[in-house]
C-alpha cells in the first residue's frame, strides 16, 4: 500500500534521482517521503518540520507504512537542526519567502553536492530571481495542477551563472522547454494575472505601467499566445 499523493506531490518526486537520501522540510504529514521509500526511489528520508504536531504525524505514518526505520524524523526550523548527509532536499508547500528564509539561513546548501526540489505556493518569480540571484540554477522544471491550481516545480543546483530575464521569471526556460501540456493554461492564466494589474495602472499610466505592458508583451511572445487571449479559451 502506497499513500496517493497529489498532483502536485507526484511532480516533486518526479525530479527524485533513484538511489538520493532525501530530505523533505516542511513534511507534514511525511507522505512524499513514505511514498519515495515504498516506490523504491529514496534510499532514506529526513522528515523535518518546525512543528511537532505535523512531524508526529509524520512518525506515526511512517510506521503505519512501515518504513519509518529508513525515516529520520527532525525537528527543524528550515535546515538549521538537520543532518547534511542527503543528497536531495524537497521543500514544498511553502511561499517564497519561507523558501527564501530557509535558503538563506543555510549558505552551506551553496554546494553542488545536492539538488532542490521547490514547489512553491506563492510569489514564484520572486522565487526565481532570489535562485539565480544567489547562484542557484534551474536545471528542469515542469507543472501540475489540482482542481483550478497549478503549480511549478523546480529541480535546483548550485551552479553560479545564470541570469533570468524579469519575464523569464515568470516562464522560466525551464519550464518553456517542459514539454508541459500545462503550460500554456498556465502561461494564460499568469498573463490574466498581468493584464488586470496593467488594466487598473492604465489610468495612471507612467514608467510602471509601460513595463507591465512590456512583460506582457514579451511573455506573449514567449509562447506564442496571440493578445488578449482569456485563459479559459486554452483549458
Ligand atoms: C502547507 S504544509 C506543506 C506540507 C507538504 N510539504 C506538502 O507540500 O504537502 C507546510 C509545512 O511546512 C512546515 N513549515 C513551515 N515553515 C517551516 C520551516 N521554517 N521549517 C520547517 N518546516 C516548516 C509547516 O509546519 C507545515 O507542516
């Protein structure tokens, strides 16, 4: 018996390297972990959480699977109290300034030992440009959806050098190059997002107004969505 993950849960393990120790911060209730040891995937698993409810349930469903003997369960704020011996770390569930504060907490995770895999709630252009800002690289990342939400997710090395564009922070290359049947609901409902920003600036017009109209426009043109096309034209 495996535990059914969600959409969003299974593209986070899809980028799971067979054989990595992983280490998911933030678990919860520890079921992508359960599931990449069941899968035969992880080779073992950190569940760490800040709080000590979510990680007792971790335990507990470890055990009910029967694998919390390959579990090790941590009480951590971020990675501040977690073993370094992993190879892959999974934080997902969380905004991009929880993300932030726990990547920067850690200048050790600037290390091209290990691989990141982000799935995050909000602000992920922010998100984006915080990465390569820091030296972080997006080697792949691909979309999932539940119910009417969608959500990217990031496989992040350590690797200095990459520069993203403001637009590409919102379509990374990574995800142009996903293959994603998602991505261009995705890219239409981000481009509605932009419009009715750059709608309620138009009375006022000025430089910040004329840059939403210019992302827009290069996003657009990023993938091939004609303008004003409506999101629910391309579900
Ligand atoms: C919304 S849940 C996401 C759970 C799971 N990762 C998922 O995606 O379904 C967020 C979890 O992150 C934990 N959390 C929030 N901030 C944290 C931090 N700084 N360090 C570790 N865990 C944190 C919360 O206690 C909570 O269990």
């Amino acid at each position: 018996m495996v535990p059914v993950l969600s959409n969003r849960l299974k593209a986070c393990c899809q980028f799971v390297r067979p054989g990595d120790r992983v280490a998911d911060v933030g678990c919860d209730h520890g079921y992508l972990g359960i599931y990449l040891l069941l899968s035969g995937v992880a080779r073992s698993v950190i569940a760490a959480d800040v709080n000590t409810g979510p990680l007792d349930s971790a335990r507990r469903n470890g055990e009910k699977y029967a694998v919390a003997d390959r579990m090790t369960f941590c009480l951590s704020d971020g990675v501040s109290s977690l073993p370094r011996d992993f190879d892959c770390l999974v934080c997902a569930g969380m905004g991009a300034d929880s993300m932030i504060s726990i990547l920067s907490a850690a200048p050790w995770l600037q290390d091209s030992r290990y691989h990141f895999i982000l799935q995050c709630q909000s602000k992920t252009p922010a998100l984006r440009r915080y990465l390569t800002d820091q030296g972080y690289s997006i080697r792949r990342e691909t979309l999932a959806r539940d119910g009417k939400f969608f959500y990217p997710v990031m496989d992040i090395v350590y690797a200095p050098g990459t520069v993203l564009s403001e637009a590409e922070c919102y379509l990374s290359p990574g995800l142009l190059d996903s293959g994603s049947d998602l991505l261009i609901p995705y890219a239409s409902r981000i481009l509605d997002g932009l419009r009715k920003t750059a709608a309620g600036l138009s009375s006022v017009g000025g430089p910040v107004y004329e840059d939403k109209l210019r992302l827009i426009a290069e996003l657009e043109s990023m993938v091939n969505l004609p303008q004003g096309r409506k999101e629910e034209d391309c579900t």
